[in-house]
C-alpha cells in the first residue's frame, strides 16, 4: 500500500493502528488463493462474450419498446444470451421482476398446482421465500399453501444433504413435483453448495424420481464458478439482476433459466396465462442488462475478493467466520458471528459509513417487507438495495450472524471492511 493511501485512510476514517496491522496482515494471507479465482473469472468473462457474439448483439438491440412490447428485439435476445449462458434452452429475463423472490416465485407458483408438493431439501429457505410457500404463519397473502400446494422440508445434515431422508420422501410421496434446492448460504450458518454437490444430489434424485422438477435459488451463486447449476441437470434457475449477474450496472429485474416447458410456465405467471414472456416493454434498460451481464464475471469475483479479505481479516480480528478465506466458495457471502447484538450493529454501521452513497446515515434495525425478524442493513449503493454492492445485513437474532456481500471494486470491499473492522475494535 503506498504511504499516502495509509496517511490518507488514517486521516479520514481514524484507523487505528492496531486495526492498519491486521488489515495488512489479511491481505498478505488472502493473495495465494486469488489466482484461482481469477482463472474462474476469465473463463466466464469468455462464456459470456462467446454468448454475445453468437446472438450477435449490435447497437439496435438497446432500442425501446413501448405498449405491448411485442417483438421487443433486445428483451428476446437477452433471454437467448441467457439461455446460452446457463446452457438451457430457455431463459426469461426482465426488469419487471421487481425482486429475486419474484422471479424465484413465479418459477413456483407456475410449476406449482393444487394438490402438488414441493419439497426443500437444503433446509430451511431464504427468508422472503416463507410467505410465497406460506410457511410464515401470515394468512390470506395469496401462497402456494392457501392454492393448496403443500410443501415438505428436508433438513441439513452437518451442512450436507441427507440423502436418506431425500430418498425416503421421495419414494413415499408420489404428490412431489418440485425439488428446491438453495445454492446460497441465506441467512444460515453453513457453506453454499458447489455446482458439484448440487450435481450429486441432482443425479441422486433423478435416479430415483425422474420426473420431479429440480428448482435451484442461485441467487449470489452465478459466475464463482465455471459451472452453474443448470450444467449438471437442474431443470430451473433464477435470480436477481442486483446481484451477481446484474454486474452491479443492472438497475433491476430477475431472471429464469431452464427447460423451455417450465420456464413459460413461470412467464405465464409473471405477466398472465397465454401471454407469457411475449409481452413487456423494457423502458429503456436493455443497454444496461446487456452491459450488467458483460460486466458481470469480473464483479462477482471482485465481490468474491471482498468476501475472502473479509473472512480472513474478521478471524484475525478473533471473530469465527463462515467460510474461512481458503475454502473454496460458490456465492459471494461473508458470514460472521458476533455474539454480541452491538458488535453486530455497530459492524453494519461501519459498512455503512464507508459506502459511496448515504455514508452520513445511521442504518438501524426494521421491520423489513418479507422478514419476520428485524433486519439491519447497511447498503449505500448507487442501486437501491443492490447487494452486489457492498453490503452487510443481519437479522436481528442470536447468534448476531453479519452477512457482507458484494463490492464492485476489491479496493472498495477492503476499505469498507477496514471501516467496520475499526469500528468494534
Ligand atoms: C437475495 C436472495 C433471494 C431473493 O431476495 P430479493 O431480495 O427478493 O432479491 C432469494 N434467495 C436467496 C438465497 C437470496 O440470497
């Protein structure tokens, strides 16, 4: 680090020196396991172009559509660079997702019918997903429960899927249609999968149940490696355009990729039935989710980056961590136990006050659309929300579990943690 970037942090943020040593430390130990990461990138960077080029993208493809958006060119390509991406056959791409629990929804509740069951086999899902399944105690919202759609979970065993009890639901319930399987950590305390777990037990199902249709939450997980989970036999993906793949340039939407039959049947259920992915006009973002996707190899490995100095640097601090900087990943999030409600808040806080936007506002705890605990999140991101960006948020529960994620630029995911590190030291 050059002399004045030191003075300069000094002077701006009251680093204190003990806070400048681990600082420099976490950072001499993380160098080693960049280089791998960096192959993962440029391979996806190629995947990417590769698919560009092949659907020959040009200038007319970023015009807008108004009305109906019939015919929309730029919104049909972008769905066949997708597919191609995600090795599927088909792909839905849109800013009218307004989340990735829409898009995640909307794969669910258009696959779904009464009297069918999905089952989560990764444990408990991800927060927002509770009220789309209606296994969050709230009544008269519209979830798949009050359609009738029962819902099954198999948990965890020590982080890894349990593949007895998989096999024995499986077998007994002949009412299951859909497996969901969440790539991502969520708010939990253990590893993400990696695309070669999940394409274990992706073939230990099919092996038992052809016919079942394998959904993966791959929500933060695209780009880490070179793989995604439609390479090795999911039959349906989806996500958010503010994360990962939106590479930070995306200003909103969701996506679904996979078998062409289930993948309209989710469109069918994001606008209406027989109408499907062939109407919405796209207001003018194309550029950016054509951009976003280019973009995108190359942020989530910087986010990645920010991920592994985090780890390192918070267990040099004395705080466990989840995973350790040398393990290897596949999504962008940083886990940290605090312990402590205040370590906790006052790490958001300080994550906050290194953002480029709203870096003079407190972030307290709130009752957050969708969350059933308070949640504290320190987002000052230049898209609102957008956790691809650096970000901390934590539900406000024992045991204090931070999750950082994103960061557009290393240099600023390691900044940002320095802040918050000295924070609570
Ligand atoms: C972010 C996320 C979602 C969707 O959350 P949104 O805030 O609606 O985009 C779903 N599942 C997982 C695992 C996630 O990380």
């Amino acid at each position: 680090m050059l002399k004045v970037t030191e003075e300069l942090m000094m002077k701006n943020y009251k680093i204190k020196s003990g806070t400048f040593e681990l600082y420099k430390q976490a950072l001499n130990d993380v160098k080693e396991v960049f280089e791998a990461y960096d192959e993962i990138r440029e391979f996806n960077q190629m995947k990417v172009l590769t698919a560009l080029q092949e659907e020959r993208i040009s200038e007319s493809h970023f015009t807008n559509s108004s009305g109906y958006g019939y015919d929309d060119i730029g919104r049909d390509s972008l769905d066949k660079v997708y597919a191609r991406v995600f090795n599927t056959e088909s792909a839905i791409v849109r800013p009218h997702f307004v989340n990735g629990t829409h898009a995640l929804g909307c794969a669910l509740m258009g696959n779904l019918r009464t009297g069918d069951t999905m089952v989560c086999i990764s444990g408990t899902p991800y927060d927002t997903l509770h009220n789309v399944i209606g296994i969050s105690g709230k009544e008269n919202i519209g979830s798949l429960k009050e359609y009738g759609v029962h819902y099954k979970q198999v948990d965890l065993k020590d982080g890894k899927f349990d593949l007895d009890k998989i096999k024995e639901i499986l077998l007994e319930d002949k009412s299951i249609k859909l497996v969901h399987i969440q790539r991502s950590t969520g708010y939990g305390w253990r590893n993400s999968f990696l695309v070669s777990e999940l394409g274990e037990v992706i073939k230990f199902i099919k092996d038992i149940r052809e016919d079942v249709i394998i959904f993966v939450d791959n929500c933060y997980g695209e780009f880490i490696d070179t793989i995604e989970p439609t390479d090795v036999g999911a039959d349906l993906v989806a996500g958010s355009l503010i994360k990962n793949i939106g590479g930070g340039i995306s200003p909103t939407g969701g996506y679904i990729a996979g078998k062409a039959k289930y993948v309209e049947q989710a469109a069918y259920r994001l606008t209406v039935p027989g109408i499907g992915g062939e109407c919405g006009s796209t207001f003018g973002v194309m550029r950016q989710l054509y951009q976003g996707l280019f973009l995108a190899p190359h942020v989530a490995m910087e986010a990645v980056k920010g991920a592994v100095f985090c780890s390192r640097v918070m267990e040099l601090a004395g705080f466990e961590v989840l995973p350790k900087y040398n393990e290897k990943r596949s999504d962008i999030i940083q886990a940290i136990k605090f312990n402590d409600k205040e370590k906790l808040i006052q790490f958001c806080k300080g994550i906050q006050k290194g953002s480029p936007i709203d870096s003079f506002v407190e972030c307290e705890p709130w009752a957050m659309p969708g969350y059933n605990d308070e949640v504290i999140m320190a987002a000052g991101a230049f898209i609102q929300g957008s956790s691809i960006e650096l970000s901390a948020d934590a539900p406000i529960r024992d045991p204090y579990i931070a999750y950082l994620q994103g960061g557009l630029t290393f240099d600023h995911a390691k900044i940002g943690v320095l802040i918050a590190l000295n924070n609570i030291i």
